[in-house]
C-alpha cells in the first residue's frame, strides 16, 4: 500500500474526482477526512465513509465552506484531532460555470476565484502550520489544464487555476525546507458531474473527445492514482510541478 498510515483531507470529496481519491487513499492505506460543502453534498460524503469503514479502513466527513476562513480552521483541527496529526491534504473542491467575460457578475467571479483558489490558499495555510511542526507533509492542488489552457467563458475558472499554479510553485519553495512537498494534479476532461452537460449532450461530448489525443474522457479513478501516487513517498523527489492527466488534451492536437 502507497499511504499506509498517512492522516489525509480531501476537499470536495462528496463527488467526482474528491470522491473518487478520498476512496483510493483509503485503500491505499490513509485515514481519510472527507469534506463536503452542503447538506445536499452530505449523502455522498456520508456514503464513502461508510464504504470506507466497510473496507476496515478509517475515515470521517465533516462539513466546511473552503472560502471561509472559519470553517477551514474547524476543518484541519477537527481532522488533525480525529487522526492525531495531518500530513496529506488534496485541494480538490472546485466549482464553474459558463459566463462571458462582459457579462459576469462581481459576484460570480468572486465566488469562484473564493472556492477555487481562497479555499485551496486558506486550507494550504492551515495545513502547512501543523506538517511544518512535523517536518512533513504533502499537499495536492487538483487544478486543471485551465491552469495554463485559456477557456473562453471562463476567465474566472481559469484565474483561478493559473493563480492555483502560482501558489503551488511559491508554497513549494517556501515549504521544500520543511520537508512538505505541495504539488499540483491537473486533470483534463473527466467523467464526473462537473462535466453533466456534456455528458448529457453526447454529440458535445464527442466534439471534445477530438481534441483528446486518446479518444476518450478519463475517469475519476484515474486521476485519484496519479495523486495516491504523487502524495506517496514514491515521488519524494518531487514538488513544485503539474502532474498533467489529460490523455493529451495539452498537446495542441488539432495543430498541424
Ligand atoms: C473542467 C471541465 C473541462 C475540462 C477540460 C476542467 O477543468 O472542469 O469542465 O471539461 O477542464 O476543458
């Protein structure tokens, strides 16, 4: 097993990609924390510590808003207290929507870069506090392609995720002496509920596939291995870098 004693937090992780690592840590031997959002995110949390526990592994849900400050305080001393201690947190929770540039509402750039980027600063601070006492730990930012593939319609998701580059290159640098490493993983188009409308609409879904050298969108289990992997001391050596896992969305493939 890659994680076998580790103390994790997975935001977000009462679907989807969140879900579906929350469930790998746990079989590879983590206790999980499993935050989720809102009581409509709670059945999902709930029912992935209960297949957890089922499975003889340990893990607990507990409900927190990554943009306040509050919550995420609760969070990460709830979780450190469950587990005694914290030394692996996945910055998973994301949210977007379709909005043009000179339509979007302050508020809805604000909610998204507060979710998306705030969320994974304020979880990454607190957490770093208690992995910088015990000299290690491992943070994983679940960013996208968008952090460096423009997307119109999105200039807020993708600030955000550009920002969530940034700040997993400087919180690399500034915490590589301490011994925490902080990564990001940055998924392409995956099966999961972000992406319901294209799924939804499968003559979308196959407009997209073309732009994936491997045909196909991936799913949430195959981004969750390569995070167990990347937080696993099989990749000790490595921190400050995107890990892509895209099926090649990235390499321009309709450019010839
Ligand atoms: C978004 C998906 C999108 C994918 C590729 C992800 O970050 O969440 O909605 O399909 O990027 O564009």
């Amino acid at each position: 097993m890659l994680l076998e004693g580790r103390k994790a937090i997975v935001t977000g992780a009462s679907s989807g990609i969140g879900k579906a690592t929350a469930l790998r840590l746990a079989a590879e031997g983590a206790q999980v924390c499993l935050n989720y959002y809102s009581d409509n995110d709670k059945p999902g949390a709930k029912q992935a510590v209960k297949e957890i526990a089922k499975a003889g592994g340990h893990a607990i849900a507990l409900q927190a808003d990554v943009g306040r400050e509050d919550d995420v305080t609760r969070l990460v001393s709830r979780a450190a207290s469950e587990f005694g201690g914290l030394d692996l947190l996945v910055n998973n929770a994301g949210i977007e929507n379709q909005v043009a540039l000179i339509e979007m509402p302050l508020a809805t750039w604000e909610r998204v870069l507060r979710t998306n980027l705030t969320g994974a600063f304020l979880c990454l601070r607190e957490a770093a506090k208690l992995m910088i006492a015990a000299k290690s730990g491992v943070v994983v930012n679940v960013s996208s392609v968008h952090e460096f593939i423009p997307w119109p319609g999105y200039a807020h998701y993708c600030s955000s995720k550009g920002g969530l580059k940034l700040l997993m290159e400087t919180a690399a640098r500034e915490l590589a002496p301490s011994g925490v490493r902080v990564v990001n993983v940055a998924p392409g188009a995956i099966m999961t509920p972000i992406n319901e409308r294209l799924l939804e609409h499968p003559k979308e879904e196959h407009t997209v596939e073309e732009e994936i050298p491997l045909g196909r969108m991936g799913s949430a289990e195959e981004v969750a291995g390569a995070i167990a992997w990347v937080a696993s001391a099989e990749a000790d050596y490595v921190t400050g870098t995107t890990l892509v896992v895209d099926g090649g969305m990235s390499l321009y493939p309709k450019f010839v």
